[in-house]
C-alpha cells in the first residue's frame, strides 16, 4: 500500500461498518444503512442542497432535525436520542453513500469523514450540569452552562502510517486508533505494528499519520440558573476536529453531545465509580437569558411611571425598600443597573458603558443588603467577598491539570460576570496586589493572559458595585475623605460613584430606622413566598422554558406594593420587584446619543469639578477655603456623560439625552462625593422636596386623622419636631437652602477646631469663611434663626453666648 492510497482512506472512519459485530448486530446495522439511505432519496433535492452548502462553507457537519424523523418513522426521535451509537454509525455511512452518489468529486475531496449533527427539541434531554446523572449515560443530551475551564487545543493520532526502519522501499502499513470518545468498541483495534508479516522491523512515520484537533473545556451551571446556597454542578466536555476552540472560559454554551463512562481499572479490583464526560456533537453560544416577556399593559404601565415627574424618585425608593434612607445611594444603583451605552470606535477604542459603583460607609448601615439587592434584581450577578477572593480568582488563572500536567485556562469571577454585575462586598478587606489585579476588567472591560504559551484576552463586561469599611473601621471626622476611604486614585478613579454611607446619630433618623425595622419584623408574609434553595432547583431546561411559558400566559405584572408603609407610618408608593425587573430591561434597549445643549452643559460642570478639585490643593487659595476632595480625572467625565444617558434612558428617551439628564448625574456625583450643590441647584432641590413633602402630607391627612390618639402619646420631643416642621415651612427668619449650607459648615467648623464648643462670634466668622466667593455671608439674625432650628433638631445647645455641639 503506497502513502497515498492512506490520505484518500481517511474519509472512511465512518464510511466502513465497525468490524467485530456479530451477525445480528451486522444486520441491524445494515437495515438501519438502509432505511436512512432512502430518508435521504425521499427528498434527494433537498439533502442535496443541504450537503452543497454546508461543504461551500468547510462545515462537515450535517444538520438533522428530530422533527424530520419523527414524520419519517414514529418514535424514531426518542430512539435517537436514548440509544444515538446504535444510529449514528449507520446513518453517516448512509450519508457517505449518498454524497458518493450525488456528488462523487465532492467526497474524493472531503478532508475528514461527514458527522451528523441532531438538532430539535430533545425535551427532558434538554438539562443543566445539575440534570446529568447516571439516567443520561450513553443517551444524546444537551447541556446548557457557562465554560469555566479550557484546555489548550492538541492534535490526537486517528490513523498512523508505519513505513519499513532499515530501508525505504515504499512499503505503508496504516493502523486506526480509536479511543473511548469513539461511538465504536475499540476491542479489534490493535496497537503499534512493530514488525510486517514478514518480520522485517517496522517504525512510524509521524509526518503521514493523520491527526485532528482534541480539547477539553469545562461547563458549569450559568449562575442565574443555579439554585441560591447550592454549590454549582459542572461537567467536562471533549470536543474534536472543527468544533475546537469554539468556547472560551466566560462564554455561554449549548452543547450536544453523547453521555460516556471512562472505567478506569487498575488491576483487579475497582470501586465502580468512574468518570463521566460529554462527547461533543455540536457547540452553539448563547446570546439570548431566559426572561418573561412584556405584555402590552406591562408595557402601558412601564410608559406611564416614566411620565411622572417623580419617577426617578419612585424607582431610586423601589430599590432595596427594606432599608431606611439612602435614597441617593439607590438612585445611583438604580441608574447602575440600567446602565450606559457602549460604544466601540472604528478604531478598535471600546468605551464602556456599565456603572461602577463603591460603597464606603460605617458598619451596620445596610451596604451588604442593597448589594442583595442588586444581585437578586439583576438578571446575571455574581456576588463574592474581598477576603475570599484573590486577584487571579476575579479575573482568570492558568491551573496544571494534575492528570495531563497540561495548561488550562480558568474563568474568575468577572469573566462569568460578563455582561452583568458582579457585586464585591468588603472590599477593603482584599489585598493591595489583588486590587491591582481588576484595574484592567473595570475600565477595559477584559481580561489579558500571557502566561505558559497561551496568550488569551477574555471578555468581562460587566458592572461592579463594591462595598467597604473606611481605613478604621468607621469615619473619623476629622480627617479628610481621601484619608477616610484609604484607597489608591488609581482604583478610586474607576468608580463612576463613591458613596460615603454614614452612621448618623440623631434622633429623627434613629426613630425612622426603629418604625421601619420593627414594621418588617411584625409583617406576615403571604402564600409560600418565593421559593429557594432545593425547592427552586431547575435541572432541566424544558421545565424553567415551561415557567416562562407559563408567565407568559398570565396577566401583567403587578405595578405598586399593596399596603406598605413608610417609616413615618404613611403610605407610600414603591413598586415591586418583578416591575422593577422589566422596567429596567425594558430601558435597557434604548440608546439615546447626546444633544449640543447636553454637551456644552457636561462640558461646563466637568470644569467646575476640576476647578473645586484644584481648588482644594492650591497653596495661594487661603486655609479656610481649602476642602480636600476626591480627584476629578477625565474618567469623571466620562463617568458623567454614562449617568447622564442611564437618566435618559430611565426617562424612556430614545434618540437625546437633555441638559437635565446632565443636571441630574452632576447632582448625584456631588451628592456623592459630599460635596456642596451650587444654590440654583440647591433651590431646585429644595423646591423638589417640598413639593413630594406636600403630596405626601395630603396623601397621608385622613390616615394622621384617624390615629390621633396613637399620636396624641407619642411624646414631648416629637411634639416639638412636629411644631418646628410647621415653622420651617413659614419660613423662620432663613431659607431651607441656606439653612442646610449654614448646617454643613457648623459641623465642619467643630470638625476643625477639634472641640465640641465654640464661642458664638467665632462660629460665626468659622461658617462666613467656609462659603465660596459667590455666596451671600450669613448675617447676625440669619444665623441666630439658624442656630434656634439646629437647637430645636438637638443639633447644638447655646449656654452663656457659647455654642455646644450636642450630635
């Protein structure tokens, strides 16, 4: 046999029957080579058409729809799918007959033999990593996870050519080489030859033999499918020839395969638990999470929030409403998981349009439970903890197989993030060099490996909402903020928001925290809540599709909370989750491009925060009017320009973002940063509260009348703050507005000075100091009215013409 007589065998791997059947199995072989052979002739236009496309393209593999053989032979379908070697075999060398026959030039030059690929609905073979048990063993399944693991592609010996050692006389005797992941029994198959039948010496020759691609790639359970508190079930898949290289750690898959055992047996004894894996038959990504679709009134309501003017206070409420206050806090996670639009420049620039978001407060001011809030809201969170995860664990490894000893790349936890939130808690807690370690994935959204050979760049789009403790635990007053966090710019920069949540101890704030915590704890859940952990556990697709299905029948989802009340004991509106869930997916389709009126605003206010940013350090700017503050870098414009298209997007504008999208995001990013509102901004949040305030004391007049006698008992010190509420709004010798500036400063003149007295008059020097050259001094009666409501709210206590700091 010469060597080129072994390159024209190659194609009939699959076109010779498996040699060793008994004459039964031989027969069945036969009729099932038969009775394909003339499904193909029954519509020959067709599978000829099929067979030239999909060869026009390099595909060699064929696709088969289990509807087709269901019309063809009743039953056939589940056949297939419980017992695919017996049929597979048969049915590619009937392939190979028929393309012989249709097309002869075609299959001399086919490179590999043709493969079916079986498409369809495969019903309860359609299963998670958590479906594939000892029942799916030798059965055509499909499996639906994420790829956490790869393996370096290598080429796996099929047919090795052997040529004589001592003299070349152009003799060839080939071998095949089938392994377990064949749909054939490799008992027949023999080893190497090492001498002819003549006896003469044998050796191989590596550049004849023929090869093909062979990896390894794991999948795990796609983390909005995974049951909450149960560990993630994965399994290993082997892929060969064209469907190599396909999926990468992070990406979504769909793949077909056949269930296969690999004893292992050493000796005479086993324990009988050998590994499994998938044989691969076909690798699709997913583009597509399953969600419930919108129905029309869903839609009708989703519009009509939108059109409220108070709807980016009504969904910033809705988020985490367990929690009391921090209402600016959930506007910003609100506008996070709404997001930016991205955009990817001719030139390769990718800008991203995901929000991050930091969190640095004091403990016990519910930081952990909105970033619970966030990942159960979000469709696709990851959530993990600054302590249990290391720089390469957020990102991605190289890792040895400790069988192989080969490379693997392993997918970290913003990878599997990718195109959703990933919520870090504790995040002061990691170390420096794995803070360093992310600075890639949060503003290039990717991750680069350059290790052992392999040189890879994984996607990882996603947002990230961190929570952390300040450098000491809790805030000192009387260093500055930058101090206070104790991270580097660099990691700082990346934030588009820094909230700073503080521990605030006043009595007002500590009686609404009380109302709201004991309200929730005497609160009776209706029906069997949501369910979790094993009750929720979805281990086929075919039953989660069937919920959908199931929601896709019913009515709209329901808009408003029934019956829930705030923490000053009225009503309020906060809508539910699974409205909230479709409002923010519903903004999310939209991308509106900014206007020139929205530009030059953005423009404007970015140089005011660059000019407060140098301000702060400047020498030549006097003592007093030095307030250190975060750094402004051109990251805080771009940061600027995301929030304010998340504004747009919320107000369901599809083409502009207008200048009062920007107002707003610059309102948030220095409400933020705890920095002062300029005083036309100042007003118009003023003016903003009122009139909430005012619709919500109408809404709640009937029910204050009928509890006047709980409220009659409610004690002398909220009697005096409900009598000052009522001269705040007759007005009280000073504006809201100043009243609140004037508030600032005093805190901060007593942070300063480090006591907790000051005479009146030095006080008063200390706050006219602290106001910026356009602002109006305070005047002795503007700041003595001032004084009597922070004494009335036990803010300070005047004693003999002395100012005593009381909280």
């Amino acid at each position: 046999m010469q060597a080129a007589s072994a390159s024209a065998s190659a194609p009939t791997d699959t076109g010779v029957p498996p040699k060793g059947l008994s004459p039964a199995d031989r027969d069945d072989h036969e009729k099932r080579v038969r009775m394909f052979y003339e499904f193909l002739n029954s519509s020959r236009s067709h599978w000829e058409k099929t067979l030239d496309t999909e060869l026009a393209n390099g595909r060699y593999r064929i696709p088969l729809d289990l509807k087709d053989l269901r019309k063809a032979e009743a039953g056939l379908d589940r056949q297939v799918l419980e017992t695919p070697v017996k049929y597979l075999l048969p049915w590619e060398e009937a392939l190979m007959m028929f393309l012989k026959d249709v097309n002869e030039k075609a299959c001399k030059q086919l490179k590999q033999p043709l493969r079916l690929d079986i498409q369809g609905s495969f019903g309860r073979n359609h299963v998670t990593p958590r479906g594939v048990t000892c029942g799916s063993l030798q059965q055509l399944i499909k499996v639906e996870g994420i790829v956490t693991k790869a393996g370096m592609t290598a080429p796996k010996l099929v047919q090795s050519m052997h040529v004589h050692k001592h003299n070349e006389d152009g003799y060839v005797e080939q071998r095949d080489h089938r392994d377990l992941t064949s749909f054939v029994t490799p008992r027949n198959v023999s080893g190497m030859p090492q001498e002819d039948k003549e006896g003469r010496a044998l050796e191989m020759d590596i550049g004849l033999s023929i090869y093909k691609d062979y990896q390894r790639f794991n999948i795990q359970e796609a983390p909005d499918n995974a049951p909450p508190g149960q560990i993630p079930r994965s399994i290993e898949v082997i892929c060969e020839g064209e469907l190599c290289e396909k999926a990468k750690p992070g990406d979504r898959v769909q793949v077909t395969g056949v269930y296969k055992s690999f004893p292992v047996i050493k000796g005479d004894f086993t324990n009988g638990i050998w590994p499994a894996r998938l044989i691969a038959t076909n690798v699709t990504l997913l583009k597509e999470l399953t969600e419930a679709p919108f129905v029309a009134d869903d839609v009708k309501n989703i519009k009509n929030i939108a059109a409220r003017e108070d709807a980016f206070k009504l969904l910033a409420r809705s988020c985490a409403p367990s929690i009391c206050g921090h209402e600016k806090v959930k506007a910003g996670l609100l506008l996070q998981m709404i997001g930016g639009t991205e955009k990817n420049l001719e030139n390769g620039t990718h800008l991203r349009g995901d929000i991050n978001i930091l969190m640095v407060g004091d403990p016990s001011c519910g930081k952990s439970q909105m970033l619970r809030f966030v990942m159960n809201t979000s469709p696709l969170a990851i959530s993990t903890t600054g302590r249990g995860s290391s720089g390469v664990g957020l990102t991605a490894a190289m890792v040895r197989d400790s069988t192989t000893r080969e490379f693997t790349l392993e997918a970290g936890a913003m990878v599997l993030a990718d195109r959703g939130v990933i919520c870090i808690d504790e995040f002061d807690k990691m170390a420096y060099n794995d803070r360093v370690a992310i600075h890639e994935a949060m503003e290039q959204q990717c991750v680069t490996i350059a290790k052992a050979g392999m040189h890879v760049t994984l996607n990882a789009r996603c947002s990230v909402t961190a929570a952390a403790n300040p450098k000491y635990g809790s805030f000192d007053p009387s260093l500055t903020l930058a101090k206070n966090i104790g991270l580097e710019d660099s990691l700082l920069s990346r934030f588009d928001l820094i909230y700073i949540v503080r521990d605030l101890t006043t009595e007002e704030i500590d009686r609404k925290i009380a109302t709201q915590v004991l309200r929730q704890a005497m609160q009776r859940l209706g029906g069997e809540g949501s369910r979790r952990g094993v009750e929720y556990m979805h281990s086929s697709i075919l039953e989660r599709r069937q919920e959908v299905d199931q929601r896709r029948n019913q009515e709209a989802a329901e808009v408003f909370v029934k019956g829930l009340m705030g923490a000053d004991g009225q009503q309020q509106e906060v809508l539910t989750v699974d409205f909230l869930r479709k409002y923010i997916r519903y903004c999310k389709r939209l991308s509106p491009v900014l206007t020139e009126e929205a530009r030059e605003k953005i423009a404007v206010r970015y140089s005011e925060m660059r000019m407060r940013f140098q301000i702060g350090f400047d020498p030549n700017t006097p003592a007093d009017d030095r307030k250190p503050r975060l750094a402004v870098t051109t990251r805080t414009l771009e940061a600027l320009i995301r929030l304010a298209t998340a504004h747009a997007k919320l107000k369901l504008r599809k083409e502009e973002v207008l200048p009062e999208d920007v107002e707003e995001a610059y309102k948030l990013m220095l409400i933020a940063r705890e920095e002062e509102l300029p005083s036309e901004l100042q007003e118009a949040e003023v003016e903003a509260v009122a009139a909430a305030s005012s619709a919500a004391a109408t809404a709640g007049a009937m029910a204050a009348n009928a509890s006047g006698a709980a409220a009659s008992a409610s004690g002398s010190k909220r009697r005096r703050g409900e009598a000052f509420a009522g001269q705040e709004g007759e007005g009280g010798g000073i504006s809201a507005a100043r009243f609140k500036s004037m508030q600032t400063l005093v805190a901060r003149s007593f942070a300063t000075s480090g006591g907790a007295e000051l005479p009146r008059g030095e006080l008063l020097e200390k706050v006219n100091a602290g106001l910026s050259a356009a602002e109006t001094r305070f005047s002795q009666e503007e700041f003595s009215a001032g004084l009597a409501r922070l004494e009335a709210q036990n803010k300070v206590m005047i004693i003999d013409d002395e100012v005593h700091q009381v909280g």
